[in-house]
C-alpha cells in the first residue's frame, strides 16, 4: 500500500510534477531502494551539502579543531591561523591565546597560508550584509561579524571597536548598513527598525590584529610570511559541538571553516577548493553520482548533487558512527534546530538536515516508521514559484506517509 501512495504522490497529477522533484527512500538494513522518483537528476543541494562536510569533518578533523601553526622567534610568536571559528563566536568552548603566546613580548600574525577567498564561489554579492554570510578567514574572530544592540536611544556596536566607523545617512534605512568594500557602517536614527543584530565585517588583516590585541592584551602585528617547513601545531578544542552547531543551526560559517580545516589538517594551506577535490577522489568517489560540490556550507548555486548521492552520504555516516550517534547531528522534527517547529508529532519522527534558499528546499537524513524500522532519505525540490513554506507542507505529507505505511 504505502508504494502506491508514493506513486500517486509523484504522479502526473501531484503537486510535485509541477516543479524539479527528485525523491529516494533506501532501506538502511537490506541495503535496497524501496521507492524513488528522479533521484538521478542534479539539483542545488542548498545547506544539505553540509552533510559532506560534517563527513569531511568527522573522518580527517577527528576530534579537535585545527586553531593554529606556529613558531618562536626570540620575544616574537609567529602565528598562522589554520581557521577555527571558536574564538569568541557563540558559547563555544575558548582557546587558550594566553597559554599559546606565553611569555613573547609580540605576535606575529600572517595570513598568507590562506588560498580560499572571503567568499565561495557562486555567493550572491549582495548577501555580505547579512550574518549568514560572513567571511571566511584563517584566524576569524567574533565569527566576522559586528554585533547591534540599542542602548536607551544610542546604537551600540560590538566589538567596541567598530563604534567609531558609524557614520550618518540621509537615505531610508532601516537597517545598519555596511559599505560593500570597506568597513563603513551607514545608519539613519530616524528611519532605524533592527531587525538584523549582527552583520559581516570586512575581514582585513590589519583588522584583526587590533581585535586580537584588544583581546589578549599582548601587540600584534601584521607580516604576510610564508609558513615555515618548521613549525608547531595548536589544536585548541573539542570539534564536536562545532559540528553539531554547523548541522543542527545550519551555520554557513561554520561550515566553510571547517573546510578550511580540513584543508589545513591535509594540506596546511587553507585551500577549500583542494579539500573538496581530495574528498571527491577519495571520501566521495563511491557517490552515484559526482557532485558538482564548491562550498562547505551549500550557499553557492553552483554546488548540484542528486537525490541518490545525498542518500549515500547519509548512508556513509550512519555506518561511520556509532549507533545512534548520527542522529545527534541531525535537526528532529518538532524538536530541535532547523526543524523545531515543523514536522511535529508526538513521537519524533524525521531526523534531518534541511536546505533552502529561493526556489529550493531539500531535506536528507533518516525518517523512522511506525514499523520500527529507519530509512535513509533525500528529497529535494526546485524551481518552484511559490513559498518554502508551501513546499514544505507537501513534503510533510509525503513523509508522514512514509512513517505511517513503511
């Protein structure tokens, strides 16, 4: 019964032959396609392509960040920052600068490791005003991002440091405005809503070592030297609760660092183009499919994937960690990140990751039957003219026939 109720959902008549709409349902325990519809067809994954780069993640980074590389020079420490998003971004556990800089008088900063630019390949331009859309960078700091907060009638930027780069527009804005190439904030008292809290900042170098010796106390400075053959390593923090914030949240910028570590831990450049290489010829080869893959966090139109191939990842991690495990990096229904307030039902029931952008909305991970049993899906949909939210609806129709007769 539930094959035929699959049938008609995807038939001639659904609302899903209106639009691109590719479907897979794998069963996890005989290794068998139960159900399919255009899962060979390439679509933009959106933020399920960060399924690829929590399996980057788990199988090269292990278990701890790659903070950064090193070396002493008399009163001087030389520094490369190998990409760890932790420091002073969210409630992410800190790393030690002190412990790091010890008894050196200076810190000698140099980003000159990084291949990657600030933006992925195929990011809209005007997304840099938004905080889904901070830069990546070798040594970020605050996430890249200026925080607003009103204080009485005056606006409030933090770091403090940014305070003084406000200036005063006459034009309707309703939001702080950033300048495109520098970090020049434009605001209107007059016109001012606040919707946004934090936005981007410009990341330049001589930047973050004001920030950073703001932060430790200690004068960097800033020196664009190649690393070293002899260096040390610092690998500052736990990787799991990065992880688990990157997939339950979809945070694009954790994503593209975590890349960038993963480059770092394979390559020592910060180089997302080369990991994502590595990763098809090795990790990925075993795709149905071969990703047209370019981001770590699924914020480029370029990246394409199928149905199946998300579906193999999906199975690639299940096998990967240990019983139940996964799941702990996976949005549920109802109940945590992404999905909290849709797919809700009384016993949970969808374990995924979702991914939208306009015209887009993808969802891979594992759906659970009232039989007992657990499936590994993919079901992504494009080019449709209405709302996410009208799509969404339909999917959730698809997936509780999928509990309930499965």
């Amino acid at each position: 019964m539930g094959i035929t109720q699959l049938e008609s959902a995807f038939g001639a008549q659904s609302f899903f032959a209106g639009h691109l709409t590719g479907f897979m349902l794998y069963d996890l325990e005989s290794k068998q396609i139960v159900f399919e519809k255009n899962s060979h067809l390439y679509q933009i994954p959106s933020s399920t392509a960060k399924l690829l780069t929590l399996y980057a993640g788990l199988t090269i980074l292990e278990d701890s960040t790659q903070t950064l590389r090193y070396k002493s020079s008399g009163d001087t420490l030389k520094i490369w920052g190998s990409g760890d998003p932790s420091w002073k971004y969210k409630n992410f556990d800190q790393p030690d600068f002190q412990k790091i800089i010890g008894n050196h008088a200076v810190v000698q900063f140099s980003d000159a490791n990084q291949v990657s630019p600030g933006y992925g390949y195929g990011w809209q331009w005007d997304d840099y005003k938004f905080d889904y859309a901070a830069e990546r960078s070798s040594l970020p700091i605050y996430g890249n991002l200026v925080t607003l907060k009103m204080v009485g009638d005056s606006l409030q930027l933090f770091p403090t440091t940014f305070q003084r780069m406000i200036q005063f527009s006459p034009k309707n804005l309703k939001e702080l405005e950033r300048d495109f190439n520098s970090n020049t904030y434009y605001y209107n008292p007059k016109t001012f809503v606040g919707r946004e809290n934090q936005l981007p900042f410009l990341v330049k170098p001589e930047l973050i070592t004001e920030l950073a010796s703001l932060e430790t106390g200690v004068p960097w400075i800033y020196r664009s030297d190649s690393l070293p053959a002899n260096h040390q390593q610092w690998r500052a923090a736990v990787l799991a609760p990065l992880l688990q914030e990157m997939m339950l949240y979809s945070d694009n910028f954790l994503a593209e660092q975590i890349l960038l570590m993963t480059s770092d831990k394979l390559f020592q450049t910060l180089d997302s183009d080369r990991a994502i290489d590595y990763l098809l010829k090795t990790a990925f080869s075993d795709l149905p499919d071969r990703p047209r893959w370019v981001d770590g966090s699924g914020l480029s139109r370029h990246n394409l994937m199928t149905p199946r191939s998300l579906v193999r990842v999906v199975e690639k991690l299940e096998e990967l960690l240990p019983d139940g495990q996964f799941e702990e990096y996976l949005a549920i229904g109802g109940k945590s990140g992404t999905l909290k307030n849709t797919f809700q039902a009384a016993q949970p029931y969808l374990f995924a990751k979702t991914g939208s952008m306009s015209h887009s909305y993808s969802l891979a991970g594992i759906v659970k039957t009232k039989s007992g049993k657990s499936y590994a899906f993919a079901f992504m949909n494009s080019n449709f003219p209405f709302p996410v939210s009208t799509v969404r609806k339909e999917v959730e129709k698809v997936m509780i026939q999928v509990r309930d007769h499965f």
